[in-house]
C-alpha cells in the first residue's frame, strides 16, 4: 500500500480527508474558479487556440494533478510562457484557426507528458538542472515582453504578427494608421482598471473596513468584473458592428476524450519544443510548488512531480487541450484561499465544466481587447529588472548567460532563446572549471590552518608546495593542472616535496587519474616526492581501485597540518 501510495499520493491524504479540509477547498475552487475562467480564455488566445480549448486545458488535468501530484496546494492549467512556447512551435506547422493546428497544439501536450512520465519514472528530474536559474530567469523576462508585445495589436484593433520582437514591432508600426478607436478606448480603460486592481485596490478596500483576506479575494476577482463590464458595454453600445474584435461564440458542452491523431513527421517537428516546454514547465512548476510547501513544512518529491505534470498534460491532450503545468498567480491564489490538498484541483475542475457548459454562450461579447489586456498585466509582473541588476552586481558569467537568453529569446524566437541560454552557460561553466582556482597555501602562524598566500600572513618553507585545488578534477581541467604545477616547479629551485590539498575535489575522473600519474611520475624524476592531503572519502574509495596510490612517491594524509608536519620532521 506504501510503495502504491508513493505513485499515487491521493491515497496519502485522501484517506485522512475530513468535512473541515472539504470546506477550505471549496473555498479555494470557488475563487480560484472565477479567477481561472478569464484566464484560460485569455491563454488559449495566447497560444493561437479557440477559448473554450482553455477552458478544456483547465478540467481534466487538474483531476490528474490531484491524483499523481505531491503538492497539497499547486494549481495546474494553461500558462502564459507555455501558451506562448505552443504558439511558436506550432505557428511555423500549421495556420491558426486550422483543424491542423489545433491537431498540433493536442499532439504536442501528448509528447511533453509522455516526456516528463518518462523522466519521472527513470528519475530523470536532475534534467531540468541544465536549465540556470539565471537562464530560466531571463527567459521568463522576456517572454514577458514578447507576449505584452504581442497583445498590442488586440488593444489597437490592428492586424499584425510574428514571433520576434522586431516582427513585432514591424507589424505594429507598418498598421499603426488603422487603429480602431472603440477597440483603443476600450483595451486602454480595461488595462488601467486591472492596473488599479493590482496596485491599488486591496489598500483602498482595507482602508474602508475590510478584512485583508476579503479584499485579497475581491482583488483577484478584479479580471473577472472587467469581463462582465466590457461584455456589457459591448452589449449596451453595440461595439461589434464598429469594428471591436469580439471572442465569439463558444461551443457549450465537453469535448469528447479522445486521443490525437498520430503523424511520425508532426511528431519529429514537435519533439525539442516538446522537451523545451516540458522542462521549462518543469521548473517553473516545481518552483512554485516548493516555495508555498516550504510554508507549511510540507514535501515536494521532484520525480513525483514529474509523473504528476506528465499525467495532466496526457489528459489535456485526450481532452482537446494544449499543454499545461503549474501555474504561480493562481498558485498562490489556492494557497492564500486556505486549500489544504490537491482536492481543492478537483472541485476547480468541476467548476470550469460547469462554465464551460452553462455559461459560455455569455462570453460571445467578450472583446479580444479585454483578454489582450487580461495578459499583459499578468505578464509584466514576470520581467524582473531587479533580478537582472542583482546577477549583473554579482556574476557577469551568469549575467552573460542570462543576457543571451533574453536577447535570443526576443530577436530569435522562443526555442532558440533557451537553447542559446542553456548552450551558453554549460560552455561557460566547462569554460570556469576547466581553469580551477588554485591556491598556493601556508600555515597561519599558531594554528592548524591553511591559507592562501596572496590574501594572508602565512607561513610557507621553500622545500614544500602546498596547492590546493578548489575544483574536482576531469577531463577538462587536467592540462591547466599539470601546467601550474609545472610553473610553480620551476620557479623554486629548492623544491623537494608537493603536496595537492584536495579538500574542495569531489571527483577525479578518468583522465584527471591519468594526469595525476603524469605528474607523479615528472615530479619523480625531478627528485620532487608528490602527497595528497585531506582526500574526501567517496575519492579515496576510487583511489583505492587503482594502481596510483601504489605508484605515489609520497603519502596520504589526513590533514594538510600533518602532511607539512611530516615534511618538517624529515628535514
């Protein structure tokens, strides 16, 4: 029962569910319900689709999520970065609007759930490490600014495309001359109320006597009252017939669960915008989780995780979606709502099927302007200014990796930004590592510890070199390594013993054991004796596999101390 509960964590806290926890998770549906429903119109536009496809993406992978995921609080549907990450993959496969497209968009949640239940099963979590934080950052950073971008066309009423930053703007400015007053008038009062909403509507409702949860809830159902207003307005002053772009009608009912259809071609096309969404959705998803189970000391097992993505994105494919992961705002929506476990999912589902039923034929009114508006105040909130100072003061390594995503990612597309991004940063890491920082060290006087010689007042002997190398050794910092000790052998003539100090080695590989050997045996016929000091155990063990420690002409201490108290004693 365990072992079946470590893969279905619903039996974990379902068994110990109890007419209190049922209530806070109504709770939580019901206002997460109210905020989800504009937002899943809104995304699906994001992603080329039809709104009521966002609104399929948001009912059964949340059922899938409560059953296989081991967050108690994380909401799981349609995202604006993964929305716009579909777009891209499937802009240059098939037209919007198309069956082809929508065929697309269903396969591609397909393959990235198949993606992250293999990863999980094989416990292939560490995958997503790949991906920097740095570069995860900056992607987010400026897939925000491409998705506002993007939007400005629905707020000026204009036709205009491109998945860069400069088709963008090209399109944007080659159309500007026939903006659509109504559409500009409208878009411009819903973006200023939700920025009010935002900003500042909470304070003002706290100051007139509400309670802060109460005015916390109010403010999220803020996108939902610019739905209902603009829908009236555009009732009211028949917006449609003067040229506002309006969502239409929308099919009622549930689509049929079905597979999609598979084309070996289609699937080759979608396969690395497949792995890119699925270990972006990954991160961004596991994130979040974490950070709200941290404040309830709960866990988050990551491979689990992985299952549990994985399962709702099958079951946004079979159910007509797109794909989906977990989202941060309305995360934090369930968590500030008083949801205690992913039950909390399941009645969110029910309450998107029952709109997607009965109140659809409402939304028929609903202008594309509210929706474009709707993204851009949620996206904004993504680009971190702050973020990109702070990597910029502390590394420009990062910084760089971080720069080239963002550049990429805005002037080059997408897939191309975080395949730059990550490319760039495992270059610059092989680049770091492959010239580790070695200290030459001395004792402080009066103690047992060793420091460096440039940064400290130390005690040092011309007969002994102390090196300590602050990498693990592989194959690609090996040469470096035999080329320091080289130069500092060679400056001093009265050399007799080195000493590498391995404290901050993890690993010596293959080829690092090779150069060791080379060393031993140059320091050898140089009348130079070679010893290692405090040698992790895990290296030792391997060490001790060998032949080297045989071949070594000096010795293996424990401590750096000992080793230059031996060379003391047999002067």
């Amino acid at each position: 029962m365990n072992r079946l509960a470590d893969y279905l964590p619903i039996l974990h806290w379902g068994r110990h569910y109890s007419r209190a926890t049922l209530t806070n998770d109504m709770v939580a549906a019901i206002i997460v319900t109210i905020m989800l429903i504009p937002q899943s119109l809104a995304y699906a536009m994001l992603a080329g689709l039809p709104g009521e496809i966002g609104l399929y993406a948001s009912i059964l992978p949340l059922v899938a999520y409560a059953v296989f995921g081991t967050s108690r609080t994380l909401a799981v549907g349609p995202v604006a970065v993964v929305s716009l990450m579909t777009a891209s993959a499937i802009g240059e496969i098939a037209a919007q609007g198309t069956p082809a497209y929508l065929a697309a968009a269903m396969l591609l949640a397909f393959l990235s759930g198949a993606m992250l239940i293999a990863m999980g099963l094989f416990r292939l979590g560490f995958v997503a490490n790949f991906l920097s934080h740095p570069v995860i950052s900056g992607f987010i950073t400026a897939s925000g600014l491409l998705i506002a971008a993007g939007q400005l066309k629905y707020l000026l009423g204009i036709p205009a495309s491109g998945h860069t930053l400069p088709q963008i703007v090209i399109g944007i400015v080659e159309n500007i001359g026939s903006v659509n007053l109504p559409t500009l008038i409208l878009g411009a009062s819903v973006l200023a109320f939700l920025y009010f909403v935002r900003l500042r509507l909470k304070r003002v409702l706290v100051a007139v006597g509400l309670s802060p949860r109460t005015a916390d809830i109010t403010t999220k159902a803020g996108p939902v009252a610019a739905v209902a207003a603009t829908i009236l307005a555009v009732t009211m002053l028949d917006l449609g017939t003067q040229g506002v772009a309006l969502v239409g009608a929308i099919p009622q009912g549930l689509p049929v669960p079905a597979l999609p259809a598979f084309d070996f071609e289609l699937i080759r096309m979608l396969a690395v915008p497949a792995l890119l969404i699925s270990l972006i959705g990954f991160v961004e998803s596991v994130s979040v989780a974490q950070t709200l189970a941290a404040k309830r000391r709960q866990r988050i097992i990551p491979d689990q995780e992985l299952i549990g993505l994985g399962a709702a994105n099958i079951a946004s494919a079979i159910s007509s979606g797109y794909p989906v992961t977990g989202g941060f705002a309305r995360s934090v929506v369930n968590f500030d709502a008083g949801a205690e476990t992913p039950a909390a999912g399941i009645y969110t589902a029910i309450g998107i099927a029952l709109a997607t039923l009965f109140l659809t034929p409402l939304l028929a009114n609903l202008p594309q302007a509210t929706l474009a508006a709707t993204i851009i105040v949620a996206v904004l909130s993504l680009v971190n200014v702050a973020l990109i100072q702070r990597v910029w003061t502390y590394s420009k390594v990062d910084f760089s990796a971080m720069a080239a995503t963002i550049l990429g990612t805005l002037f080059l597309g997408v897939e191309i930004g975080v395949v730059m991004g990550v490319a760039l940063s495992l270059l610059l890491h092989l680049h770091r590592t492959s010239r580790p920082h070695m200290a030459v060290v001395g004792q402080v006087p009066g103690t047992e510890h060793f420091r460096n010689v440039d940064r400290h007042e130390v005690e040092t002997s011309p007969q002994i070199l102390s090196l300590r190398v602050d990498e693990s050794l592989y194959f690609a910092n090996t040469r470096y390594l035999e080329d320091r000790i080289s130069a500092l052998v060679a400056e001093r003539p009265e050399l007799k013993h080195v000493i590498l100090m391995c404290s901050a080695v993890n690993m010596i590989d293959a080829s690092a054991l090779e150069s060791l050997e080379e060393i031993n045996h140059r320091l050898k016929d140089a009348g130079i004796t070679l010893h290692l000091s405090e040698v992790k155990g895990p290296v030792m063990d391997r060490l001790n596999r060998t032949d080297f420690l045989a071949e070594l002409t000096g010795n293996v201490f424990l401590s750096q101390y000992e080793a230059v108290k031996s060379m003391d004693r047999s002067r």
